[in-house]
C-alpha cells in the first residue's frame, strides 16, 4: 500500500492458506476463483484491483491442500514463475506472500522471486527458524533459481527492550547490512487495522505504524536505486 500510494504499480500475491493478506484487501472470503485455481487448475491468475496502483491475486481455503493437489505436477516448482511472466511489464513491484511453511507452494515463490524479505519479530523462537530458510535458499539459488538473494531483514513488533536488542544484535551478525534500519514499532493501529478493510495509511495516517511503514518502504526504494 505505500508503495502504490508513491506511485508504484503493485501486484500483492495471496499464497497463504489463512487468507489475512485477501481479507485485509477485499474483506472477501470466499473469492469464486484463487491463485489455488492457477496453481492447480491451470487457469489464469484471478488479479483483482483492490485501489489505485495496488492489484491482488487472492488465497482461498483450498490453498490448505494445494500440496497435496500440485505433487503429481510436471515442473511443479515454476508453476507461479509460468503465470506471471505475462504480467511482469505490468508492474514495478511484485510482492507474495507465503505460507508459514516451506512446502511446494513457498518453493513456488522462491523460484519465482528475485528478492526475499523476511520480515522477523526480535524474539527468542523466530530466530531458529532463519537457520532452515538459510538452508532452502541456498537449495533453491543452487538447483532452480540462482538469481534468488535475500534482499532485506526487518523487525516488526520492536518495543526497544533488551530482548528486542540482544536479537538485533545477533540477526545483524549474520545478515550484516542486509538488516534495515527501520524498526516497526509495537503500534495498537497496526493491530486494529485489518478488521477495518483498509491499509494502515487510510486508517490511521498519523500513528507509528503508518509512519514506520513509509519509512521501511522509503528504505526499500533506497537500497534498490542504490544497487
């Protein structure tokens, strides 16, 4: 959203079985057709425009078994790759979201991908699983998609405590400048936003989080000029 509030032309990919990122848009759901469709049934990706410069491919249910569906699939890791190369000249950024898991839908994203994005609460449990993102990047970049980089680490959630701090630390040590320097502070709008069917940008336009995300996307923006 602040990326299509500057202009940019956005295309949000739902690859999410829970549907948050779908609903937050379209307070839809049950879309007649999902990237499920796509994925599984070879059909056209069902891109819905959702506000200005911002368009969605929305998640459904049946995401919970595209696994399952998608296994017996010939070249079933570069099926998104497929169905988006006719709509890359489209946009300027392309952003999916994954499922928390690292099954055939996330490899999916990461084939697809030029970019990944990990976006990290500074706590104790989240740091254990960077070690096996590590490992599938590095499967991916070696096997079917050498361009695949880690582009950018931040922390949401932050709240300054020494916690927080120790953790930063630690990501920072192992990420070096790849870690960005906005920090999304613990923001009450943030968390009432998605019942609202709007960004944080619309619904609280002065609160931290619409600040500290226009910063991160400012810093995004940055680093890619920069490159």
């Amino acid at each position: 959203a602040g990326l299509a509030i500057l202009g940019k032309h956005v295309l949000l990919i739902d690859l999410d079985a829970q549907q948050n990122l779908s609903f937050t848009q379209t307070k839809n759901e049950d879309p007649e057709t999902s990237v499920y469709d796509s994925l599984v049934k070879d059909m056209p990706l069902p891109i819905v425009n959702v506000r200005e410069n911002l368009d969605l491919v929305p998640a459904s249910l049946e995401l919970a078994r595209a696994e399952i569906d998608m296994a017996t699939k010939i070249a079933r890791e570069g099926i998104l790759k497929s169905l988006l190369e006719e709509h890359l000249d489209k946009y300027d950024y392309v952003l999916i979201d994954c499922p928390p898991s690292l099954g055939i839908v996330t490899t999916n994203a990461l084939v697809a991908s030029d970019e990944l994005f990990i976006p990290l609460t500074a706590e104790a449990l989240p740091l254990k699983g960077l070690t096996m993102l590590d490992d599938v990047v590095n499967e991916v970049r070696k096997r079917v998609n050498p361009k695949l980089e880690i582009g950018a680490v931040f922390f949401t959630r932050f709240n300054n405590r020494k916690l927080n701090k120790e953790v930063v630390t630690m990501v920072a040590n192992r990420y070096g400048d790849k870690v960005l320097n906005t920090k999304i502070r613990e923001n009450i709008s943030l968390a009432e936003m998605p019942l609202s069917g709007q960004s944080i940008f619309e619904y609280d336009p002065k609160s931290n989080g619409a600040t500290d995300y226009m910063a991160l996307v400012n810093e995004l923006i940055a680093k890619n000029r920069n490159r």
